[in-house]
C-alpha cells in the first residue's frame, strides 16, 4: 500500500538522490522500492553542480542529499534550493553522526538528517513524512487559493447585481476590480465590458457544476473574461477590445467553445459597459435578453440591443380565442388541447413585437378565461363553484416553463370540468367514448347504446350540447387525431388512416383536405 500523502489519481512524488559515490547513489536507488510506495525516483546526479543544473527542468519534490561531496557540499545546494525552491523537501543522508553538521543543514531549510548506516525502511519512513508535509502545505494552499477565488468571486457577483458598487464615477470600483481580475482592466480608450449569460444544456447536478467549471475554464482560455456559476449554466464577463469587429470575435469565440464541449443551449448578452459601476445594467440587460430563451428557440445568440425596441404583444386573450379555449375545453380531448396550445405558442413566438412580459401576461389571461369558462359551466348545471385552478399558477413557472406550465394548467381545468359533468350528463360520457375509440366507425347507434339512450334521442341532445351533429363531431375528431399523427409520428398515410378508422385512404385524404385545406402530405411538411 502507497503512502497516505497519495492522491488518487495524483502525479507521484518525485525524489533526487545526489551523492557522489556510486554505492551509495546505487544502493539508495535499488535497494529502497521508491515506486511501489507511491514515488517516481528521477535518474540519481553524481554532484551538487549536476543537480542544480537539473533541478529548474526535473522539478524532484525530494532531495536526498550527501553533505561532503566534491565540489559543493549538499548544504551549499540545499540553500540554492531552498532560495529558489521553497517548497522542495530536503533529507540529508550522511556519513557523519556530528551535532554541528545537523545543527547547519537544519538551518538551511533541511527538513531531515539521516546516517548513511540508517536501514532502507528509516530512509523510506522519513521520505514519506516528507511527502505528507508537502500534501498538506499542497492542500492548504489550494484550498487558501479556492477561497480567495471564491471571494474575488462574490465580489464581482455583488457588484454585477449592484450591491457593491459605489457612487457612479467613483474610482474606487474600477481599482477594487482591476486588483481582484487584472486580465479585466479596461486600458485603451474604446475598452468595454459585456456581460454574457450562458444556459447549459439540464444534466446531474454532478455533472452539471462539472460541465460548467469545465466551460468556464476553456473560455478564460480563449477570452480575456472571468466567469461565474450563474442558474443553470454560467455568467461571463468579457473584455472587449475597441475594434469593431471584436464582438463579433468574441461572439465567435463563445459559440466555437460551446460547440466544442456540446454543453450551450442559449447565450445572452447585455449592453457594454464602460466603467465596473455599469456593469449592474450589463448584467440587467444581459438578464432581460436570456428571458426571451422560449420566444427565439432558434436562435443560437439573443443580444438586448436586437430585442431592446420591441413594443410588446397584445396582453389580453380576445373574446374568441377564449372561446375556442373553451370549445376545446368542453369537447374533453386532450390532443386537441395540446394542438391549441402548441398553435398559441406558435403564434406568440411569430409576433415580432412580443416581450417575455406581454406573452406572459396574454398567457395568464388564457388562463383566467378558462376558469371563468369552468364557474360558467359549473353554474349552469347547479354545482359548486370549482377550485380556480387555472387562475392560480405560478407566475415563476409561466415566465420559465411557459408552453408545459400553460398546458397542465388547462389539463387541468379540463379534468375538472370533465369530473363535474360525469354521471350527470350522457352526451360528455358519449365524448369521452368517442375520443377513446377514434380506431372504430362509431356508428351513432353504437355510442347511443353505450350511454342507454334511445338513438334518436340522443342524436337530438348530441347537437343540442355540442352544436354539432354528431356524424361531423366524430369525423373532426378523427381528423385532429390525424392532425396530430401526422405531426408527431412517422406513420405512413395509410396508416395514420387506418389508425382513426379509415380502410380507404382516398376518402381519407378527401375528408382531410377539405378539414384543413392541405392534403395529409402538404399537412406534415408544413409541421
């Protein structure tokens, strides 16, 4: 078993043995198993002077040295060593059991004094206290480097979100800035900051805070930036140069790295700035563009300054498009409601004048149309007013999640009303069968027997609550099932036909053309 200095996966420690006699350079290095205790021994050097000249390209963590040698002795190199090298552990092995000779190497810096007659485990034993002092000096230092990062860090963080800052124009931000992130000083005139958010495809939190030191690593290697964890993926501060191509060099640059490590979903920017007391407003407009991540799925970069002028989209849902919500809502098909969803999105994100905010607030007037559907309804059959379930979203979660916070939202409000009206109301019964057995021809004879009513009663009540006959009803809802196959699978025509029912694809296609006005074909490629 190797020392417990040992890292798991760690370089060895490297050990230098000088002597000038060959037993002794020879001995120490055959006799002592350096590697299987975890040491990678360097080629042994004949004299101090051979050892110095190595020592600047080997880097040997361990010195075991000889005092009496020709030419310098080992306590002359040590404190060569020692002045250059701090950190290098030196053990001295000598011929000589004189206190004077310990008393001088321990002066310069010798960490150890052993005889040449000590045994093979007292040198290996004193070799591997050496290795732990140097782990443990190793340790504090990159845990006292992790902590001085962590807080040059949070200073930057705080002056980003404009708890730091101080009166604008005072120069005491850009000296406090310049100090904790030198590759950040802005020199020549022309000189900005812009900060940049990047959103990183969801994985392990593991795995994600490695994805995103990894990241961050690789841009400070390509970009005169600094970079913080920042939600889901991380925030970059970059210097840009006063060229006019820079941004774009710069935008290059990250969308070259993301490409590399596959981790980018979105990046952002903000407006430049100037000075570090702007930097809060970088970061603000940087923030207010990484909203529209939803509203421009394609796009590779949202900068603030191409999104800044929109004017907004209508808030407010109108009168018909609540109550096409509300058709969808009481007709009980949850394909249905899934298609008008995806359509309201489609439409929001084609609005070129729609802001995170107005899509937001239309979003939630959809919502509170839909309850104010459900209380109508629940009021017109007697029962209770329902849980304004629709009402009641999480505005976090529409503005983050919009399109699956929207649709659960009205599933929900459409197993509500379906709950509502069951048992008491044969015709909601007959349309969850229809929508249940769209594969079948659903003759209005079978439905009727399925909810024990009279055929012709019950084709007279169909269109009474519906407002369509029923023979139109099961064919629409047939063909959105098509629609909706045709979007989302890759069944051929014919099969998508077969599956709602249809053995005869010509007919299909007809009543399908004539319900949308494509052919099943033109249809799915315009999906």
């Amino acid at each position: 078993m190797g020392p417990n200095f040992r890292n798991k996966g760690a370089t060895r420690v490297k050990v230098l043995i000088v002597d000038d006699e060959v037993i002794i350079r020879s001995g120490l290095s055959t006799v002592i198993r350096w590697e299987e205790n975890g040491f990678a021994p360097l080629a042994p050097a004949a004299s101090a002077e051979e050892a110095l000249l190595r020592i600047p390209i080997e880097r040997p963590d361990i010195i075991l040295t000889d005092i009496r040698m020709t030419g310098k002795s080992g306590i002359e190199m040590a404190r060569e060593v020692k002045a250059a090298y701090p950190e290098t552990e030196i053990i001295v092995i000598s011929g000589f059991d004189e206190f004077a000779y310990a008393q001088q190497a321990m002066r310069e810096g010798v960490s150890d004094y052993l005889l040449k007659t000590s045994r093979p485990d007292e040198i290996l034993a004193a070799a591997r206290k050496a290795g732990e002092r140097l782990a443990k000096r190793r340790d504090a230092e990159r845990l006292s480097q992790a902590q001085e990062e962590t807080v040059r860090r949070s200073r930057l963080a705080k002056l980003l979100e404009g708890g730091g800052e101080r009166a604008s124009g005072d120069s005491a931000d850009d000296g406090d800035l310049w100090r904790a992130f030198p590759k950040l000083r802005l020199e020549e005139g022309g000189e900005r900051l812009q900060v940049w958010l990047l959103q990183l495809i969801g994985g392990g939190e593991a795995e994600e805070a490695l994805a995103i030191g990894r990241l961050g690593e690789r841009l400070e290697r390509e970009l005169p930036c600094v970079w913080l964890p920042w939600r889901d993926g991380l925030l970059l501060v970059v210097k840009l140069a006063s060229r006019r191509d820079a941004m774009l060099a710069a935008e290059l640059a990250i969308q070259r790295v993301c490409g590399l490590s596959g981790a980018c979903a979105f990046v952002a920017c903000g407006l430049p700035a100037a000075r570090p007391s702007a930097l809060k407003e970088a970061f603000d407009t940087a923030a207010e563009a990484a909203r529209y991540r939803w509203l421009m799925p394609e796009a590779a970069i949202v900068r603030y300054g191409d999104v800044a002028g929109r004017a907004g989209m209508r808030g407010v849902c109108k009168d018909e498009e609540e109550a096409a919500l509300s058709a969808v809502l009481r007709a009980g098909d949850a394909e249905a409601l899934r298609a008008y969803v995806s359509e309201r999105m489609h439409a929001i994100r084609q609005d070129p004048q729609a802001t995170p905010a107005t899509a937001q607030a239309y979003l939630h007037s959809l919502l509170v149309g839909a309850s104010r559907w459900l209380e109508r309804a629940s009021a017109s059959i007697g029962q209770e007013r329902p849980q304004p379930a629709g009402s009641a979203v999480d505005p976090g979660l529409l503005a983050s999640q919009p399109e699956s916070t929207l649709l659960r939202q009205l599933e929900r409000l459409m197993a509500q009303y379906r709950d509502m009206v069951a048992g008491t109301n044969p015709v909601r019964q007959a349309i969850v069968y229809i929508h249940d057995h769209l594969d079948q021809s659903l003759s209005l004879h079978q439905v009727a027997r399925h909810v024990h009513m009279n055929p012709n009663y019950f084709s007279e009540m169909f269109k009474r609550e519906t407002g369509t006959n029923y023979l139109e009803f099961v064919t629409q809802a047939k063909l959105r099932r098509a629609m909706m196959l045709l979007a989302e699978t890759p069944a051929k025509v014919s099969e998508v036909a077969s599956r709602i029912g249809y053995e005869d694809t010509k007919y299909f296609n007809r009543l399908f053309k004539k319900f949308t006005g494509q052919t099943p074909s033109e249809y799915r490629s315009n999906c």
